[in-house]
C-alpha cells in the first residue's frame, strides 16, 4: 500500500510538471488550472487501485468517482465549455449512482 502511495506521489509530481511545461509553451492556456488536473489522477489511481486489489465487487467506488467527477467539473468549467458553476453537482450525483450500481454488480467468477 506504501509504495502505491509512493507511486501515486511520483506520477502525480511528473503529470504537474509535464502540465506547468506545456502550460510555459503555450500548448495549454493560462486559464486552465492544475488543481483538476490533479484531482482527475488522484481518482483514476484510487479507482484502478480499487478494482486491482479487491476486484469489481463490493463498496468502495463512490469515492474515487466522486473525486474523479469533481476534478472533470472543474476542468470543464476552466475550459469554458460550461457558463457557471451549475456542472459539478449533477457530476457527482452521477459519481455516486455509478459507485453504487458498481458496488452491487455480482462478482466475476
């Protein structure tokens, strides 16, 4: 689990860097913020952890989808492609729905 954690740690610092660069080369703009960016890895990897180290049954997904669908929220309201704050909340409700149909989905024998 630590070194999960140290991993996450690593690809989080060289997906910030990566970022910032592109960002100084002007391939991505100034309004768009690093903060969504990392919420959408810390999402993937908690979800991937999830499915890898318990498998595709039981609790435990709501949460890397509610951080993943925050994260997406943010960056679509960086980009411009939503007026207003209004995206985040339906995001999440949609996290939480497809945590829970996860979470009850049979195992995989």
């Amino acid at each position: 689990m630590i070194r999960n954690r140290s991993l996450l740690l690593a690809v989080l610092l060289i997906g910030v860097g990566v970022f910032l660069l592109l960002q100084r080369a002007d391939v991505i703009t100034d309004d768009v913020d690093v903060g969504p960016i990392v919420l959408i890895g810390i999402g993937v990897f908690l979800l991937v952890e999830r499915i890898v180290e318990r498998g595709p049954v039981g609790a435990g997904y709501v949460a890397p989808l509610v951080v993943t669908a925050i994260g997406v929220g943010l960056l679509l309201e960086d980009v411009g492609a939503f007026d207003g704050d209004g995206v985040i909340v339906p995001l999440v409700a949609i996290a939480i729905g497809a945590g829970l149909i996860l979470g009850a989905a049979p195992a995989r024998r």
